[in-house]
C-alpha cells in the first residue's frame, strides 16, 4: 500500500470514530470533565497513542482533524491550567509501565489532576545532567530529597514530573531516574517566586524524606535522562509551537498591528512593523512544517529551532509595541503580587507591557536560547560538540559551585 492509501484509510479511521463519538456526546450539553473523558475512551485524546490510553494508533497529525471537528462542534478548548499534559503525556506514554499509563492518562486528560515539571535546580539549571536532588530506596518507595526552581503552576499541580539522582558513582547522564512525584504528599513545599510582571507562576519546590512509591517511576532505575529527553523535547515544540501562533492568532504580533493601526502611520514604523511580520510568518511556517514532517509521537530537534525563534523575536515584537505607545508604555500595569492559576498571557489585562517583560523568560524556560544553538548546531547542522571533559566521569567526582 501506499502511504496516501494509509493516510486516506487512517482519515477515514478517525472521522468516522468522530461521527460516532459526536453521535454519542454533544459537548454542547455535557460537562466538559465528562467530554474529555468520554473523548479519551473513543481514542480522540491522542489519536497517536495506542488504543486504550486515549488513541487510535494513527499517525500525531491526524489529531488537528480531531481539534478541527471538535471545536466545530462546540467543544471547549484545553483548559490553560493543563498545558504539561503535552509534556507529561507523551513521557508517560513512551517510558511508563502499565499501571502508570492507566493511572495518569485519563485524569491528566479530562483536567481532573493537573501536572508540573520539576526539572531545574538552582545547580542544574542549563546543565541538567548535573542535577542532586536525591532518591534513594527503600523496599518499594524512594525517599527524596532536594531542591528544584523554575516550576511553572507548581501551586497547583496535582501530580509533579520529577528526575532525581539515584547513582551519583555512575556518570552524570546515567544516574538519573524519573518519577511521578504526588505534589500534595508529605515533605513537599512550594514556595512563589515572584516575577518581574508582579506574577508568581514560577516557583521552588523542596522535597524533605518525601516519599514516593516504586510503581510511580517512569522508565527503568539509571534512564532518568532518556526519558527526560521525551519531556524536554515536546516542551521545546509546545513553547515554541505558541510564538509563531496559527491563521487565526498569531500571538503577539498580532496585538502590535492593532497598536501600530491605532498609534502610528509613519512610514518608517510601518516598515518596521512588516519586517517584524515577514518573521512572525516564517516562525508560524516553520512551525508548520515540523509538525508535517513528524513522523512519530514524539518531536526531534526540530522544536528546538521554533524555540529559539519564538524567544528570540517576542522579545522584538514587544520592544516594538511598547516604543510605539511611547511614554504611555510605562504606566497603566498593575505589578500587584499574585499567583496565576493559568498560563493566559493578558497578565491582569496588562496586554503589550504585561507581555514585554513576560517574554524575557521565553529565552531562559525550557532550554536557554545558548544551549538552543548549541542543540541545533550539534544534532541539527552536524557541528562538533563542544568539549565535554566530565561526560564519563562519574557524578559525585565533577566538579560543583
């Protein structure tokens, strides 16, 4: 057969799975837990996924057919509060036991259990792989200690993507293990770190004797950075995948042409402004072309390079609609401290000044915009990778601020 024949034949898989799940639920008249569920059953969570933890078995692009039908029909669209399950979904469907897969999928899904990522450390931040939060076991739990930062909605994450240094005697990308950590157990703490935009989406996490069992390790002991690789990967096409936006909404871009239609007409911001559009669109376009390309579930390095985009021009375009509000930039923004429950960008309707100082995260969050370009000119251009003296030497033995 040829691959348009199996393409044709997996459309025709999933519109008619949709025609009878449509049949069935009216998102219209259902609660939207009780849709997401009854969607997850029918195999149009993740049409890629294998049948029984919420897909079909198709091929990943198959799945804006899904989004397409959906929300013609009247479905809502994700609840923000629940971005990680990109990122949570695919690890736990690529590395995770049985069990695990049948106790997280569902719920993460629906909305019922929100997730967080619990990756950086204030050691560990653009080298991961030199991470120290502990796990040691004991009979069939672990018991963990520790410090992570950055954790975006860790307020309010029900269940915590978490790796942890298991063997420091081994090398440091061999050590690690990964595990779903319960953020409402005993021995974690969430503190805020409040944000330049007044926000505190970003916190620290401490792990005191916090106890975590067994059957909630993702991958096997030691692969912790194998599977990390899963989650770090969609998380850089999730971010990136939000800068470039989509016909209807490309993201900030956007908001700066209704600035410039109401603040200016000069010739010289106008050529700016279609300068910074031209990007925009490349940006969206190549956002495009990975997810054509893709060929399985999970993302190469192709996210990395909408990444890098995406961080690099949020950072022009909203230099840009601030300098066309001039002086009126600089006032109307509530800094009051608060605590998101959401990852909405409009930051207490501060809209383009909210977004100014937002976007100077983008180039940190989920891999700096340094190590981007070292991602991309090691497994993207084939470049040498730069050297690595303490690759084979094992964790405790490296050297540490």
């Amino acid at each position: 057969m040829t691959s348009a024949t199996i393409t044709d034949s997996a459309r025709s898989t999933v519109e008619a799975a949709l025609d009878a799940f449509l049949a069935a639920n009216d998102p219209k008249a259902m609660d939207n837990i009780a849709f997401r569920g009854a969607r997850f059953d029918a195999g149009l969570a993740w049409v890629h996924f294998p049948v029984g933890h919420g897909g079909l078995g198709l091929r990943p692009e198959l799945n804006r057919i899904v989004e397409e039908r959906l929300r013609k029909a009247g479905a809502r669209p994700q609840d923000p509060s629940t971005f990680f399950i990109a990122l949570a979904g695919p690890t736990i469907v690529t590395h995770g036991s049985e069990e695990v897969k049948k106790r997280f999928l569902r719920p993460m899904f629906t909305g019922e259990e929100r997730w967080c990522q619990l990756f950086s450390e204030p050691g560990a931040g653009s080298d991961f792989a030199g991470l120290g939060t502990r796990a040691i076991r004991d009979g069939d739990e672990w018991i963990v200690n520790g410090q992570k930062v950055w954790n975006t909605l860790a307020h309010i994450g029900d269940w915590g993507m978490l790796v942890t240094r298991t063997d420091p005697d081994a090398p440091k990308h061999k050590g690690m293990t990964y595990f779903s950590i319960d953020m409402h157990s005993a021995g974690v703490e969430v503190r805020p770190l409040r944000q330049i935009t007044g926000e505190a989406e970003f916190n620290e996490v401490y792990m005191t004797d916090a106890r975590v069992p067994d059957w909630q390790r993702i991958g096997d002991v030691g692969e912790g950075w194998r599977v990390a690789l899963t989650t770090l990967m969609n998380e850089r096409t999730a971010i990136g995948g939000g800068g470039g936006g989509s016909t209807r909404n490309r993201g900030p871009i956007d908001e700066v042409i209704k600035l410039y239609q109401r603040e200016s007409r000069s010739a010289a911001t106008r050529d700016s402004l279609m300068s910074l559009y031209c990007k925009s669109e490349a940006l969206r376009l190549t956002n495009v072309r990975a997810a054509q390309a893709a060929k399985a579930g999970n993302p190469g390095p192709e996210g990395s390079i909408a990444k890098l985009m995406m961080a690099e021009f949020n950072k022009k375009v909203t230099e840009f609609g601030v300098d066309l509000l001039g002086a009126e930039g600089m006032v109307d923004y509530d800094y009051t401290f608060r605590r998101p429950e959401d990852l909405s960008t409009d930051g207490a309707d501060g809209g383009i000044r909210h977004s100014f100082l937002r976007v100077r995260a983008n180039s940190i969050e989920g891999g700096t915009s340094e190590i981007m370009r070292n991602i991309l000119g090691e497994q993207v251009l084939g470049l040498p990778g730069e050297p690595r003296v303490d690759k084979d030497l094992p964790w405790i033995k490296v050297p540490r601020n």
